[in-house]
C-alpha cells in the first residue's frame, strides 16, 4: 500500500496487531501448524470438487469460476447458511472477472470447513 512505504510509520493499532500476532504464535506454536492444517484440508476439499486450487502456503485462497454471476451466487448461497466469503470483483491477478477470496484461521474447525466445502458443492451442482 502506498501508505506503509518508504519512511511512513505504521498506525499504532496496525503495530499493536502485528505485535499481538507474533506474541501469539510465539507462545502457541500449534496455531501455526492448525492454520496450516486448515488450509491444506479446504484446499484439498476444494481440488476435490474439481476446481483449481494453487499450492501457495498464504492462509487465503482465491477461486476464479466460469462467470461472474456464478461467483456472485456462490458468496449468496454461502452467506444464507452463515459462512462468509468474499468475491471481488477487481482484485489483483485475478484477471477481469476478478474472483472469490477464502480466508482460512487456525481457529476454524474442520467441521466449519467442511461445510464450507459442502456448501460450494451444493451451489457448484445447481
């Protein structure tokens, strides 16, 4: 961001948040390892839905289908049943028609997850 570059100190809460986050894996190394985990369990999930998943370790997963309104009725669909993803529609390499962004948390549980899976499935095959 051209806000954070060159001599530009961080804002105090965005300092405070990247301290918090080290503190956190530092005295809880199983977080890293469940994110990790997660994300590897959502990206084989998805890959078994036949979509195209890279194998980037980033805890976010972009999906890029067919059409614009299918995405747009994916994020729909997911939200009514209570899981929250995000389709932008100009994003960086993601091309014109922009994509489906996934955030992945060490403190998702695999049960959220594999919802998460179910749910695309079930759009995926209307």
């Amino acid at each position: 961001s051209p806000y954070y570059r060159a001599a530009s100190a961080l804002p105090p809460a965005n300092a405070a948040a990247g301290a918090k986050a080290l503190e956190l894996v530092r005295d809880h190394p199983e977080m890293l390892q469940r994110l990790r985990d997660n994300v590897k369990f959502l990206r084989d999930g998805l890959r078994g839905l036949g979509l195209e998943v890279d194998d980037s370790l980033v805890p976010i997963i972009c999906l890029v289908l067919d059409t614009v309104e299918r995405m747009k009725q994916v994020q729909a669909e997911l939200m009514e049943k209570g899981i929250l993803i995000a389709y932008n529609p100009k994003y960086s390499d993601l091309g014109p028609k922009g994509g489906i962004r996934i955030a992945v948390f060490a403190t998702h549980t695999k049960e959220m997850i594999q919802k998460l899976i179910d749910g695309v499935a079930k759009v995926m095959a209307a």
